[in-house]
C-alpha cells in the first residue's frame, strides 16, 4: 500500500493516467463498482479511461459507515479456499477476479476481531485489489458537467475536457437526501453529520429512519445516549425476518431488543409531522402509522437517518428519467439509463435495475457483493456489443451440461450472491451446438427471446427455502421449474441430476 | 410525509442535502385514489414507505405470465397492456392495480403485464400482501369491491 501511495505522490501531474481526450468509454467513480467495471473493461482490452474526484479508491467506504465496520461479511476461513471463485460466496467484499491474485484481496487485512470488515481494513483491500490487478485512475479529477455530441457523450471535469461513445456512471448512492415535505426537517443534521458518539452523552437522540443508517446510528450511540427514539412510518424490515439483504440486518438489531424489553430505547411507526427547535434542543411532533395517536418528543439532538441519492449532476437535464423521488435512473437490465441509450451504471446504482424481485425480494445490488457481478457482466456486454470483441464461449459435451449446471447452482458466486438475478445460460443452437454463455441477466434473459436455452440459477422461496430454478426457453417461450432445495444447499444430488435430466430432455434430444 | 400543503413547494437546502422536489408526492398521489380513500393522513404515510417505487422501460414486462413469485402493483404513472399468448387485451393506467390475483391465490400470473411507455409504480412484495391486507381492512374492502365491479364486467361482457 505504501508503495502504491508513494508512486502516486511521486508522479506529476502530467503523468498521471488518462489525460482529457476521446475514449471509447468513461468510467467515473472509484469505489467498488468503478474499481470492478475499470478492471473488467481492461481485462477485455476495452481503452477507457477511469476518472476518480477522490485522492485513493473505496469510494463511501473511506467514510462510512460512521460507526467503522460494514454491514457485510467476509469469512477468513470458509468452505473453499481463499482465492479460489468459489470462495467469493464467503467474502462479500473483495473484489471479484479473474485469476486468482486478484481475488480475496480483503481478509488478509482483518485483524480476527470481527467478520465485518472495518473501514480501514476494507480501503486497504481496495487499494490491494487496485494495486495487483493494475487498475488505474486519474484521481483528483471531478466530474462538473455533460453534454451531448451527436451519439456522443462530453464529460467536463476539473481537468478538461472527455468525449466518449460509452458513459458509465459508478458515483455511489452517496448523496444525503432527505424528504422536503417535513416542516423543519431541513435544520436537522443528516447521518453524515453525525457527530462523534461523545457528543451526545446523557443526550435523548431522536433518530428519523428505520434502515440500516438509522439502526447503526442507535447501536452506535446505546452507550453514550440518555434515551434513543427510532422513528418512521414503516414497520421495521428485518432481514432474519424477511430473508433479504435490503432489510436491517441482524447485527444493528441491539436497539430493537432494548425496545423490544423495554429497555427504554423506542422503535416507533409513526409519521414525522414536523420538527421545531426549542430553547434547549428539538420538539419533533409524530403520528403513529400503525397505532393512531399523536406523540411529542421534546430532545436534545435529531438525526436524519434518511438515506441517500445518486450524485447525478446534469444527467437529468440531459433527459435521464429516474424513479424513487429521483434518487435513482431508471435501468434496463443491462443497466443502461432507460430513457439515454449509450449511459450505463455501475456499483450500487444499479439496484435500480429491478430484475424479477421474485417474492419481492430485492436484488444483492446494492452491495458489493451483488455489484461487483454486475460491473464484470456489464463490462464482458459492452465488450461484445458495442467494440466487437469476441469473448470464447466454451462448448459442452451433452452428457456435461445437467453435472455442470447442478454444480453451477450449488457453488456459483454469482448465482447465490445474485438470487433470481443473475444466470448461468447454456444454449442449444442447432448450427453452434452446445454452448456456455456465461452469466446473463436473468430478466434479459427471459424477456428478450432467443434459441433454445436454459437459464440457471438459486432462488429463495415465499418460505425462506433457497431453491435451484431453471428457466428453459424452447421455440421462443420460456418455462419456468423451480426444483427441491436441501437442507445442506448441495444441489448436485442424483435426484437433482435426475430431476434436471428429465427437464432438458427435450433440449439434450 | 405529514402535515404539508398538498401542493410540494421547493425547500431551501441549508445544508447540502439533496431535497425531494418531485410534484407529484406518492402520499398525495395515494389519498387520491379510491383504493386508499378511506385511509388517514399518518395511515397513508405508512402505505407510501411500505411500498416500494419502481421503474419500467417501454415494453418492458412487468408481470410475467406463467412465472411464480410476482407482487402487487399500483400505477403511478404510465400505461401498461394486459397481454395474454401475445394479445392484448385491455389497458391499464394511472391508479390501476394489478397482480393482486396471482398473489392471493399463490399461483403464477395467467397474463403478462408490459409497458406500453415509461412507467412508476409501486410495488409490495407477494409475500407481504396478506399482512399489508389485513393491517389495512378499508383497502382490504375497497380492493374487494374492485374485484366485484371486475367480475360483474366480465360477466356483462360474456352474457
């Protein structure tokens, strides 16, 4: 890491990489997703060039969560071996590689104390990731304005001028938001100014938000405040609950229980009326949304743990539509803007592009081990699509393809960390034979047609069971067969085999 | 959210953060809808964050004919066809429910739902239904009626 900071230091300004100019592609932000997407595009040959306002890579990591450690995991010791791309499933934040030193780039830095990373141990396995796989990027390099060309994209920045066919915007849902219909709202801190925890000792904290922000503001601040007030008009989602990884999860659920036994912390549903500054701190006025009533509190400090937007500049004006009170751009499932062809997305911001959502469960998008699939998937289409490289496309044995997509299913990265997302698409072309895709969208798949195929990948039931599924497509119209899960996940079991034989019958011949 | 004029005015943004400046707030959008019509302002506030926002390209499916797991769907803006084998056979727009059918009885959609140009809905889970049903009994009846007035329609148009 130290070399990587000094030989950074030690270049001029001149040297650093990508100077203003034409590229075929722009890639702007890099934290996780714009890290991966740069790596994957480069792998593939693509020239682009990697533009960062940020001085090192990690992007919202290099800040949050304000409470140091992530929410997600990454287990030193797992069932496959560190490095290996199974061992992925086990480490949610790496980055994911093509060869094994690229990969597992974040355990070596944890000291044992905790399987969630902190933040420091996460930005230096970004910068491992960064330095070993020679991903580069001109840092220090803002990103100010856009404007159309013809078919071509202008990107202004602080160091000059880009012109690019292929946009894509890796920026992070990183910008404070907060609803502008709550009289007084606007004079309260958001959680990226949350002070430091001794700042409200003996203090009565209200919180406004009931997700992960909100849940980590209360855990962090149990042993400092007087009183902790959580507050929202949605019933708390809990992901042990709801089986999903959008929800607030297990490890921020401290408060919930010292509410739940009344340990004088409060998890209220109720409506924020208003916020009024008094003498001594905040009155916030509430209506209760699942029990009617209306509740004053009188306290010290408020917090609006509100959640975040996507920095998108001028894109807007440019005719970027977006959903969600404009906080994200609407997304096909190849994660280009719906309304600007040649504007694509990566890292967290393509959590808006929906997917099935089977049983309403979101997608692992908006983390990195969701995201960080979708930029290398991104990446491989752009390639194919827009700069005519041809990605080898291994061909199977027809006695390969059940004992293949059985092990895909039961060992996939991809597949388990992007339930009902992302596929392993195997297709059957009578001029091509039998061929492996790769890993494909699974919307795009059973939405956009094609020869006869099948789609594979893992689900999660209406009950929580985590289920193979295989969608076979045959003369245009797709089937859908969901098969028997297991207690162990092992889905290459003879009856798996059999099971699956007998449904590609009809492709296999 | 809360007391507010019905008619969003743009807030200063004294520090830095992004404010919500969409016209068309969802808890105004909802109270407008005879679905919701009998909900209170705080109620109405509880739907708006229990439901989820999402956005579809033009021709893009939304519900998939024949495949488990889909969830309920309320229009906010756009328009979307009721496609089945490839026929279109009605429309749907702003205010519109869909997918309740398939939810309630636990099987797959027996229709395709696609856009027919941008749209913004919002979205409950399938599995979230009953309880979001029963916590709300007004749009447990209200949906029950729409249900009926669809019924007696194809009835109407059958006889």
């Amino acid at each position: 890491m130290a070399k990587l900071k000094e030989e950074r230091a030690r270049r001029s300004p001149s040297a650093r990489p990508f100077p203003p100019g034409d590229y075929p592609v722009v890639v702007l932000g890099s934290g996780p997703g714009g890290l991966q997407f740069a790596y994957s595009l480069g792998r593939l040959g693509i020239k682009h060039a990697a533009l960062s306002a940020d001085g090192e890579p990690a992007g919202m990591f290099r800040r949050f969560p304000f409470f140091q450690r992530l929410i997600s995991w990454t287990k030193p010791y797992a069932p496959h071996e560190r490095g290996s791309r199974q061992y992925e499933w086990f480490d949610w934040n790496s980055l994911s590689g093509d060869v094994p030193e690229h990969r597992a780039t974040v355990p070596p830095f944890m000291d044992g104390t905790s399987y969630f990373p902190s933040r420091a141990e996460m930005q230096r396995g970004m910068e491992a990731f960064a330095e070993r796989a020679g991903v580069e990027f001109r840092y220090g390099c803002r990103w100010e304005s856009t404007s159309r060309d013809g078919e071509r994209f202008v990107v202004v920045t602080s160091d000059g001028e880009y012109r690019c066919d292929v946009l894509v915007v890796a920026v992070g849902m990183t910008e404070p938001w907060k609803p502008d219909n709550i009289p007084g709202l606007e004079d309260v801190p958001h959680y990226v100014e949350t002070d430091e925890p001794e700042a409200y000792a003996d203090r009565r904290v209200f919180i406004i938000g009931k997700r992960n922000s909100g849940f980590e503001l209360a855990d962090g601040l149990l042993p400092w405040a007087r009183q902790i007030v959580l507050a929202s008009p949605r019933p708390a989602r809990i992901s042990v609950l709801t089986h999903s990884v959008a929800a607030a999860r297990a490890r921020y659920m401290q408060p919930y229980e010292d509410h739940v036994l009344a340990g004088g912390t409060l998890v209220l549903d109720a409506s924020i009326e208003r916020v009024d500054q008094t003498a001594h701190g905040y009155r916030v006025t509430c209506k209760g949304t699942t029990v009617p009533g209306e509740v004053v509190f009188d306290v010290d400090r408020v917090i609006a743990a509100t959640g975040f937007g996507t920095p998108l500049r001028d894109l807007p004006d440019l005719g970027l539509t977006t959903f969600s009170q404009g906080r994200l751009p609407g997304q096909t499932a190849y994660w280009e803007s719906a309304s600007i062809p040649g504007i694509f997305f990566a890292g967290s911001i393509t959590q808006g592009s929906i997917g099935l959502k089977k049983y309403g469960r979101p997608s692992g998008s908006a983390a990195v081990h969701g995201a960080r699939y979708n930029a290398r998937v991104l990446a491989e289409h752009l390639a194919t699509t827009r700069f005519g490289v041809k990605v080898e496309r291994p061909s199977l044995e027809a006695d390969d393809v059940v004992p293949y997509l059985l092990q895909e299913m039961s060992h996939a990265p991809e597949l388990w960390n992007q339930q009902a997302y992302l596929s392993r698409v195997v297709t059957f072309d009578g001029g091509r034979g039998i061929v492996d895709e790769g890993i494909v969208p699974l919307a795009h798949f059973v939405d956009s047609g094609g020869p006869d195929a099948v789609a594979a990948t893992v689900e999660t039931s209406e009950h929580g069971e985590i289920r193979p599924a295989v969608y076979i497509r045959r003369d245009g119209s797709v089937d859908e067969q969901i098969m028997e899960g297991t207690l162990l996940h092992a889905f290459d079991t003879k009856e798996h085999h059999r099971h699956l034989s007998a449904l590609l019958k009809p492709l296999l011949g | 959210m809360g007391s507010v004029p019905l008619s969003p005015r743009p807030t200063p943004d004294r520090r830095g953060t992004v404010c919500n400046a969409v016209a068309d707030d969802v808890v105004d959008i909802l109270g407008n809808l005879t679905l919701f019509a009998d909900l209170s302002r705080p109620e109405l506030e509880g739907v708006a964050h229990t439901l989820d926002e999402e956005s579809f390209t033009e021709g893009q499916r939304i519900l998939r004919q024949g495949l488990r797991g889909s969830n309920f769907y309320l229009i906010l803006e756009g328009e979307a066809a009721v496609r089945v084998d490839g026929q279109d056979l009605n429309t749907l727009g702003r205010g519109d429910f869909f997918g309740e059918v398939s939810v309630l009885l636990g099987e797959p959609p027996t229709a395709d739902v696609v856009a027919l140009r941008p749209m913004r809905c919002l979205v409950l889970g399938g599995d979230e239904v009953e309880e979001f049903l029963t916590s709300y009994p007004k749009v447990l009846f209200r949906m029950l009626q729409a249900e009926a007035r669809r019924l007696r329609q194809t009835i109407e148009w059958r006889s």
